[in-house]
C-alpha cells in the first residue's frame, strides 16, 4: 500500500486501482479510517485499500495568535 502525500503533485496525478482497474486521480479516492498521522485512500469504485495519506503539516517558529483559525486545506 503506497504512502502519499495528498497536498502534493498526488491529488491532481493518474491513479489506477490494481484490485478492479479503475482509473482517476488522487483527489476521487474516498478516504477510509484515520488515524493520528493520516487517512487511509479507498478505491471509488471497489472500495479496496489503496494507500495511505499523511497529513501535511506546516512548522512556525513564531505563528500568529490566531494561527488555529488560518488552518484550512491547501488548495493544488
């Protein structure tokens, strides 16, 4: 099971489901159980595990006072 990152190339990039031969990008990949460190990407159309996301995350030395209401996705 590959390891991705989603905020990346990956959202926008081919995919294939090796189980039923669907094909689309990462970002039609339904996302299954999370955990702490990330999700897990379903194939749309089977259903079947197809990978693992990791949350992105993004370090601050010095982050604003209000920087839990600038958390948001990250547009590609």
């Amino acid at each position: 099971m590959p390891l991705l990152d989603f905020y990346g190339e990956f959202a926008v990039s081919g995919v294939t489901c090796d189980a039923c031969a669907w094909t689309g990008i990462g970002a039609e990949l339904i996302s299954g159980e999370a955990f702490g460190d990330g999700v897990e990407k379903h194939c749309p159309a089977c259903d079947k595990k197809w990978g693992f996301v990791q949350w992105a995350v993004a370090l601050s030395d010095d982050p604003p006072d209000d920087w839990r209401a600038n958390i948001g996705r990250v547009e590609t």
